[in-house]
C-alpha cells in the first residue's frame, strides 16, 4: 500500500476566554471513552462536545466537535512536561487511510492540540479508525485507544442535536484536514 502524508494548511486561531458549564443530562458513555457537551456558563449557549479517554500509561485522548463546525484533538502525556505555546509538527496516524501531517500547539504543560477547520474530511478520515498514532510528538508516541470510530460518532451525534447541520455534516471526500491550530478555550475536560 502506498502511503503519502499530505500537509494540512495552518491558522493560528485565538479565542477569548470562556468559562464552561457542563450538561450533565448529555453525558454519554461507550466503552472506554466518556464525553458530554459544555455550555458557556454566562449565556447558557453551546459550546462543543467533547469524548475523551485514557491508556494504561494515563496519557488522554480527546475528541471535541465545536459549535462552530471545528473539529479539535487534544492529547496529554503526564510523564512529559511542556511548555505552553510550544508547537508540534506531527504525522497522524489511523489504522486506515493515508496519514496527516498537523501543526499541535501545547496549551498548557500538560496538553498539546489541534483544530480542524474542515471536519466533514476529518470525520472522513476517522470513521474507519480504531486506533490512533502520533509522530513528532513525544518521540513518536502510539495511543493504541479502541473505538476512536465509536467516540468519533457519539461526539458528533451529541453536537449535531445542539446545533443546526451540526458538526456531523461529513459528505466531502476524503483529503487532508485543514488544520487551524492555535488556542482556543475552555480547556480541554481532565479527568
């Protein structure tokens, strides 16, 4: 099989601060991985949902669908410290399909991210998965994490009842995700 990565196109993207509420009545669970939609506790608005999970080495994987169609990754290793603004050029890879080249950015000293600006080819490009792997980061970290298909539909369903279209529009073809990076807050859930 022939592999090519593709480069995704960078935005750094800042947001202003937000405090987030959590809807307890959206929780959803699905083997490994827990999630929930946020609201912005001052307006009572929708925010995004958010999936995330964790590996037998406590690192967390998270998944959030964003009200404004943005589509996140946020991963956290605790044996490794970071500095927040620090950037990441990283291959992503699924066990399906071609792997993506994306620019992660270290939200904190715990958390590095990236955002997606076209989620219909991010979704695309996840609904086969079932497993995740990184390299770049944390010298080419693999997160063997069951059902990321399985979250990546919950997330997705749970943002589509609380916005019109929701994130789960995803009928384009299949290309390299755009990725729009930079910060965007509340941070992401820890369990």
């Amino acid at each position: 099989m022939k592999i090519a990565t593709i480069f995704a196109t960078t935005t750094f993207l800042f947001a202003a601060s937000a405090q987030a509420a959590e809807i307890t009545e959206a929780q959803f669970t699905y083997q490994n991985w827990t999630g929930t939609a946020y609201t912005d506790d001052q307006s009572g608005g929708f925010l995004y949902c958010s999936v995330y999970t964790t590996d037998a080495n406590n690192r967390v994987f998270e998944l959030d669908a964003e009200k404004d169609g943005t589509f996140s990754f946020y991963i956290s290793n605790p044996a490794v410290t970071r500095r927040k603004g620090d950037e990441y050029k990283v291959t992503m890879m699924t066990d399906y399909g071609m792997p993506i080249s994306a620019n992660f950015a270290a939200l904190d000293d715990k958390f590095v991210y990236a955002t997606f600006t076209d989620t219909g080819n991010v979704v695309a490009w996840l609904t086969d998965a079932t497993s995740f792997r990184v390299i770049g980061l944390d010298d080419d970290e693999a997160y063997a994490i069951p059902n990321v298909n399985q979250a990546l539909a919950r997330v997705l369903a749970c943002a589509a009842e609380r916005i019109p279209g929701g994130a789960a529009a995803a009928t384009t073809t299949p290309t390299a995700p755009a990725n729009a990076g930079g910060p965007k807050l509340p941070p992401p859930r820890k369990p």
